[in-house]
C-alpha cells in the first residue's frame, strides 16, 4: 500500500471547462478598462496557467498592473469559476470516480495536493464529493503559498509509508524529485511533455492508473 499524492486541476478535474470562460471574461475586463492589451488567448495559452497558486499567476502574467488591479483580477476570476462550478458546468476526467474509488479500496491512502485556495478545495470537495475517496486534503493557501515540494516536507511525517505524487504539471514532478518520490506523470492533463520528463512513468489515460500503480509498488 501506498499514500498516493494526487494534484487536482489537470490531473482528476477538467479545469478548463470553467477556467478558459473565467480567464476570457476577466481578461476582456482588464483590456476593457486599459490595463491590458485586447488579445483574443488560445485554450493552450490559457491552460499553461493551471496550476500555479492564483497569486503567483497574476504577478507573472500582469506584471506591470498595481497589486490591486492584479488582487479584483484574481477575485473576479475565482469567483466566476466558482459561479460556473456550482451551476454544473465542471467536471471531473470521464472515470476518475471510478479510478479514486479503485484506488481506495486496494487500500491505498489517497492525499489531495493542490496549488489552490481553501474555499476553491472545499468547494470542489463538497459538489464533486471528494471526501468519499481522500483521506486528507492539503492546499498552497494553508501554507502560505510555498512551493508543493515544501508542502509535502511540512505534512509527510505524519504519513507512514512510502509516496507516489500524481500529478500533470512541473509542480508535480518536482515535488517528487526534491523529496526522492516516485512519480506517475498524467499526459492526458494541461502540461508539456517537458515537464514531465523527470517523471518514473508517464500514463496517457486516467484509467491507466491503478495497475500503474500497482507495477510500481512491486
């Protein structure tokens, strides 16, 4: 058995579905009002900025707008994803249920790792019933923004066993090399194939992911 580290937006949640729309929409409300160029962004474009911490994001892509203007963007954003989520609009990979439920019952401890915000976590927890397969849930916001990597260092001790971090994005991978972890790279999620290159295997379907973890613990 194993604790298995999983990363959220990308990886079990289609975030495009509500993050491109949001994206869009308060980005034609920054150029609307002059605080950015008018610029029509791609879904690939849009996408590169899921899984960066929501502060982290808005200071590298508007660097040159007020902390306050970046602060109602990060606002506005969040809150129209929310609004999209609570009217159905998200989605969870088509059989990731089925996946986190397999993985539960071979005994598998099941870790939530994500770069979001608590009410983002409790949110997504409480319309997608996340609580029926993880055991424990863990944010960027509860540990003031550090990195996954350090995160994972502030929690791990209270886990006995050994890790496999899951995961889409650089984030992910790192969080495993900097602890000496194995790694289960999702290609099917938002990331390049760059940035899973340090991963031990790469899966190309969320349904892979059981026996994928089951030649790994062998």
């Amino acid at each position: 058995m194993a604790n298995l580290i999983f990363d959220y937006d990308g990886t079990l949640h289609r975030s495009m579905l509500t993050y491109a729309p949001a994206f869009r929409t308060t980005c034609k409300w920054l150029s609307d009002n002059g605080y950015m160029p008018c610029k029509e962004y791609t879904d690939k474009e849009i996408s590169y900025w899921l899984g960066f911490n929501s502060t982290d994001m808005w200071s590298s892509f508007l660097p040159d707008a007020s902390p306050d203007i970046r602060e109602k963007a990060r606002i506005m954003l969040g809150e129209d994803m929310a609004r999209r989520v609570e009217n159905g609009e998200g989605a969870l990979f088509p059989h990731a249920e089925e996946v986190l439920s397999e993985l539960k019952a071979a005994g598998h401890t099941l870790i939530f790792l994500s770069n979001c915000r608590i009410k983002y976590m409790e949110r997504h927890s409480r319309v997608f019933g996340l609580d029926r397969f993880f055991d424990f849930f863990y944010c960027c916001e509860e540990y003031d923004f550090i990195p996954k990597y350090q995160i994972f260092r502030m929690f791990s001790l209270q886990h006995e066993g050994q890790y496999i971090v899951i995961g889409d994005r650089f984030h992910d991978i790192e969080t495993a090399v900097e602890n000496g972890l194995k790694s289960i790279g999702c290609g099917y999620g938002y990331g390049t194939p760059g940035e899973l290159a340090a991963a031990d295997i790469i899966i190309n379907d969320i349904t892979e992911l059981p026996k994928t973890v089951e030649k790994m613990l062998v």
